[in-house]
C-alpha cells in the first residue's frame, strides 16, 4: 500500500543506496501523523525494535506512538526511506551519493542537531558489510548558465519527462502558466506530503521567478524617459505612462534622481492579464548596484548609498525608496515590489513604508532606523517580504555572522575571521524571509549576480514538478 519504509538505521542492516532515498525527518513526520493506526505495524521492518528502543507500549496505538515516531525520526534513531521510483529531490530526501560513491548531504536547512556525519559512518559501514559502492545519485538538471551541471538528468523529470517538457516548448507563455497552476492543483490536493510540499514551492517560485526576471531586466534601463529594452514575456514597462502611475500616486520623476545616466532609478511593470489572468500585481522594481568603473569614475554612488545606509548613515537612494513607499501608502491599488542587490535594499525600505509585499534577491541589509528616519511609518513587517539569497553569495556572507563557514572560507585565519565577524556584526541582515537557493555556481561574487538567482529558482521549479508528476 506505501511506499514508505520506517528502518532502525542502526540496529538494521540497510543497503548503501537505500540511503540517498532517506526522506527528510519533517516531511516523513508529516507524512506519519496522517497514517491510519492500523496501518503503522505495516511501515516498519522491525516494528519490535520501535517498542523495545522508545519504550512505547505494544498495545498503544495512534497519535501517541506516531508523537514517539516523529521523536525518533527527528533525532535520526529511526528513518524513512521512499522505495519507490520517484527522481531525488533535495525537497524530500537529505543525503545522495557522489561521484565516488560516498554519502553527502544535500542541505542541512531545518535539520537542527540531526546525527549526519553519524548516518554518514553507518553508511561506510554498511558499503563495508555489503561489499560495494552503490551508483551515484542522479541528481535533477542544474540550469546554470556559467556552468553546465555536473550530474544531468532530463529537463524537467517526472512522469514521461520527456515528453511533457516538449509539451511545455511548445506552449505559449499563458498556457505554460496555466500548465503549472494545473500541477499546483493536484499537487495541493496529493495524499503525499512531498506533493503537497513541492506544490506549495512552486507556487511560490512561480510568483518569485517574474519578479527576479523584472530585477534583471531593470538594469538594461538606458534612458528613464523611454521604455526600458527586452521586456520579459507578460509584461509592459508603464514608467512613463502617466495615467497608469496615478493609479499608485506615482509620477515618473520620482522614479530617477537624474534623466540622463540616473544614479538612483526604479521602474514599474504592468502584468499582462491575457497571460496571467489575475494572479500577477503591477510592480515597482530598484535597479541594483552596477560594476564600479574608475576611469573615469562612475557608478560610485551605487556603493556609497549602500555603504552609508548599512551603517545607519545619509542616504539618497534610501530616502527617495521610503518617499516612495510612503506615496505607495496612500493608493488603494495594490501594487509589489521587488530588487535585486542594493535594488533589494532599497525595495525592502519602500515594502516596509507602504505596507505592500515585496521580493527581493541577494539583497542589502536594511537598517532598523532608515524608514523612520526619512519620515516614513512602519506600515509593513519584514514577514511581507520574501528574501530570496543564492547559498554562498557575496553579500550574504559579508552581512551576516556565520562562524563555522567562515572559518572555513577563510582557512582558519583567526585575526581575519575576528575582523570580518566584527564587520558583520554592525551590518544589517536583509530583511524579510528567507528563501535559501542552492545549485549556484563559481565564486561568491558570480553568485551574486540576479542570473544565478533566477537559474536557481528555476532548476527548483523543475524539482518540484517532477515531484509532482511522479505521485500523479
């Protein structure tokens, strides 16, 4: 009936690639409590061992002995393993075997105290006890665009991946859109936790993902009075539309400091109703930090406003994004709003000023006073924006105290670990929640860039539909 098994990982003998199929302790305890009793006997393979390891009464049924089953599952003593064919996902499972057949961890996020490197012995001695190295794990398809991916698999995997990926090239973009709403659907409405997971990602990445596309886009922003070139598929840029601006209490001069070669500078995107229906917002967009160039000098003040609003000092571009949220404030029609780098900085001010969402991408910290002291109110929460960061970017790691990695980044160096610990102390975080993105590439400056952000957030899209199908 399932396809889930519940192994005593350390009083059991377990095949070595049954261990790239452990499900993550918070989807497999989701999973449990939803299990009918009578059932639960059938999920072990020593149901004995749950009673004689836990203590639990033989004769106990239901949500007591699932509480001890989640209990166990969270400190790795018992784990889940998926026996059946579904593609590995990073969603669901926590470990996969590498090129040379050894044990890795995927992603430690919200595995707490979890006994890894313990999983990761017993697994050496079971290849030991087994006589073998298992295959490597396919892994999905990266989509990075610096980098090919080191382990491909078919786009977008899953059912007959094959062929639903040819489905979706030759869709239009309302129909792609319309696609994925269907899979959210039936995911949502799955028996399987993993669905139900993945479909709730998606929906969300489905949102993000036009959002970062807009923050690049904005960059290639040449001339404030005209429209902006390359406009992503769904979208018009109405920055210079006065009537449509009126609707937000928006003019266009308030949306660049200078018309010529502007240093601060945002533009607002209008979704196209024929392909999304009513499911996308118009959207206000702060261009980020461009390249420095010395000779001669340009684009400085990008980092100087940075710099200065980080440390609690003036800023122009902060007090031009909350003058902006504060008029955003006043209009009844909603609108979001969204940057990359110091454009995620400054998108975060004008979120929090205006009470309207926000999506921000490897973005600068805000500091706790900026709003406030450019005459703004504090109409919005940080949990009102979706703080998107590719794992091991650039300014992640300056704004933030992280001693375990960065004593590894700077090979143990304790004077430097100490200085940069110091520096990141008085840095604000980026504000909002946190939505980590594996699969970049390249060092953390390439990481930073809004591409790698939008490559991630895809090659998570085609993980979770290929969940989605699977358990279709």
């Amino acid at each position: 009936m399932y396809n889930i098994k519940f192994v005593y990982l350390f009083s059991e003998n377990v095949s070595p690639a049954l261990f790239a199929k452990i499900i993550r302790p918070s989807v497999a305890g989701q999973w449990i409590m939803s299990v009918p009793d009578n059932s639960l006997r059938s999920l072990f393979t020593r149901y004995d061992l749950l009673h004689s390891i836990t203590g639990a009464n033989p004769y106990q049924s239901g949500r007591d002995t699932r509480k001890l089953i989640v209990q166990d599952l969270d400190m790795g003593r018992v784990v889940a393993i998926d026996e059946s064919y579904r593609n590995w996902s990073s969603v669901t499972e926590i470990f996969y075997i590498n090129a040379d057949g050894r044990l890795q961890a995927a992603s430690l996020d919200g595995l707490g105290w979890y006994p890894v490197s313990t999983i990761v012995d017993r697994y050496e001695t079971m290849v030991r006890t087994y006589g073998s190295r298992p295959a490597p794990t396919v892994l999905p398809k990266q989509v990075v665009k610096s980098k090919a991916a080191q382990m491909p698999d078919e786009p977008t995997p899953g059912k007959d991946g094959k062929t639903y990926a040819a489905q979706l090239e030759n869709m239009t973009k309302a129909e792609r859109w319309q696609a994925r709403k269907d899979l959210i659907a039936k995911g949502s409405n799955s028996l399987y936790p993993d669905a139900q997971i993945a479909a709730k990602r998606l929906a969300a990445n489905n949102i993000a993902v036009e959002k970062a596309k807009l923050a690049e886009n904005v960059y290639k922003t040449v001339n404030p009075l005209e429209a902006t070139p390359g406009v992503p598929e769904g979208w018009k840029d109405i920055s210079n539309d006065a009537g449509a601006l009126k609707k937000y209490g928006l003019d266009k001069e308030v949306l660049f400091d200078h018309a010529d070669t502007p240093d601060f500078l945002a533009r607002v995107y209008q979704p196209d109703s024929a392909v999304f229906g009513s499911d996308m917002n118009p959207t206000i967009v702060f261009r980020g930090s461009r390249q420095p160039e010395f000779f001669p000098t340009k684009n400085m003040a990008d980092w100087i406003n940075n710099g200065a609003q980080g440390l609690g000092m003036e800023s122009d571009y902060y007090k031009r994004a909350v003058r902006l949220g504060s008029r955003l404030a006043k209009s009844v029609s909603k609108i979001d709003i969204a940057g990359h780098s110091l454009g995620g900085g400054l998108a975060s001010a004008t979120s929090i000023a205006s009470g309207q969402a926000g999506w921000t991408f490897n973005a600068a910290g805000l500091h706790s006073t900026t709003v406030e002291k450019y005459g703004g109110s504090l109409l919005g929460e940080a949990d009102n924006i979706q703080a998107y960061r590719v794992e091991g970017e650039l300014l992640t790691k300056i704004q933030e105290v992280n001693l375990a990695e960065d004593y590894k980044m700077l090979k143990g160096h304790i004077p430097t670990l100490i200085a940069k610990e110091e520096i990141s102390a008085i840095m604000p975080n980026a504000a909002g929640v946190v939505h980590d993105l594996h699969g970049g590439t390249g060092g953390p400056l390439d990481r930073h860039g809004i591409g790698q952000a939008i490559d991630c957030i895809e090659q998570q899209k085609d993980e979770d539909i290929s969940i989605i199908r699977s358990r279709a």
